[in-house]
C-alpha cells in the first residue's frame, strides 16, 4: 500500500511539474525591443586618396603584478591577450597634393605628408587571462585602453615609416596615370613632403 502510495505521489508530482512547467512558461514570459536613433549633423567633403591597405593581425599583451605598500606581491602575476585583426588605409589628403608646370611639357607633383586614413573591419577576439594564486590583488587590464592602444595615432605613424616606399610609389603611379591620360609624352618630377 505504502509502495503504491508512493508511485502514486511521484505521478502525482510528474504530472503537476510538467503542467505547471507549461503554466508558468505561459504566464511568465518576457519581450525586448531595441531602438536606435541616429541624426546626422554634418557633412564634409574630403579629398582624402587611399594608397595602400595595410592587413595586420597580431597579440596585445598586458602584464600586472599585485602590490601593497608599493611592494610586488609574489604569485600575483596577472597576463591578459587580445588577438586582433585589421586593415589599416594609408594616404594622402587629396586637396594639398600641388600640381606645376615647369615647362611645355613637364609637371612637378608635390606630394604632402601621408597619413593614417583609418582602419576597416577591426576584429577583437575575446581576451584571455592567465591568473596565479594571488592574482586577485592585480587589478584588470582595461580592454578599451589595450584596444585605444592597438588604434594609436602612434601605430599609425608606424605603419607610414615602415611602408614609406610603397607609399612613395603608389602616389607616383597613381597621379602619373591620371597625367600620362591627357598627354603621354609628359615629363613628371615628384616631390614628397619630409
């Protein structure tokens, strides 16, 4: 009898779960919305031209040690990483770009300083962390300034002085066909801003 009671309850139970299961899914429920309203206010005009279109991967590291008094605390090593991927355009701005006649049929191109353009199809892989014991005096790497970072107006410096030549080239091919299309037999000199 007690068996029976038992098996009984335990059906009992099932069968209440599982509709209350379905009771409650109906009565409790929940609905987002997003929104997101955007104005623009203003328009430029640029004369921007893209060289090149650099394609960088890479891994930024952050290191901290935990400290108290202005000691390093043993063990309180914390690593973080973040694997990122980008292009970055390099260029010019179109309107100082300075066209001369130096004779009946030669041009002087005076190129100015090229410049970082801006990056397209940024990646940032979610980062990892690599923790000691006694990690949790370290405090966390800020992600957004490791990422400000990776984007710097100083990495793109970098990018310019380390492609310079090809930026060189590319400038002089790119404004070479767009004379050498009106008279072919012209003479081009190319000057480049230091």
């Amino acid at each position: 009898m007690l068996a029976v009671l038992v098996v009984a309850g335990m059906g009992a139970s099932f069968a209440f779960g599982g509709l209350n299961a379905l009771a409650l899914t109906s009565m409790f429920s929940s609905s987002s919305t997003e929104r997101d309203s955007q104005v623009v206010q203003s328009v430029t005009r640029v004369q921007e031209v893209a060289l090149l279109s650099l394609h960088i991967e890479g891994v930024s590291k952050h290191e901290g040690n935990g400290e108290i008094f202005g000691v390093a605390v043993p063990a309180s090593e914390k690593t973080t990483l973040i694997q990122y991927a980008f292009d970055a355009k390099l260029g010019i701005d179109g309107s100082q770009v300075k066209i001369e006649s130096t004779g009946s049929t030669s041009f002087r191109v005076t190129i100015p300083e090229f410049i970082g353009m801006g990056f397209d199809d940024p990646v940032f892989a979610d980062p990892l962390e690599s923790n000691n014991a006694l990690s949790w005096l370290t405090p966390a790497a800020v992600q957004t300034r490791m990422i400000n970072n990776i984007l710097s107006e100083e990495n793109k410096q970098e990018y310019i002085t380390l492609n310079e030549a090809a930026l060189q080239a590319q400038a002089e091919a790119f404004y070479s066909g767009i004379i050498e299309s009106i008279d072919p037999e012209v003479s081009i000199a190319f000057e480049f801003a230091k």
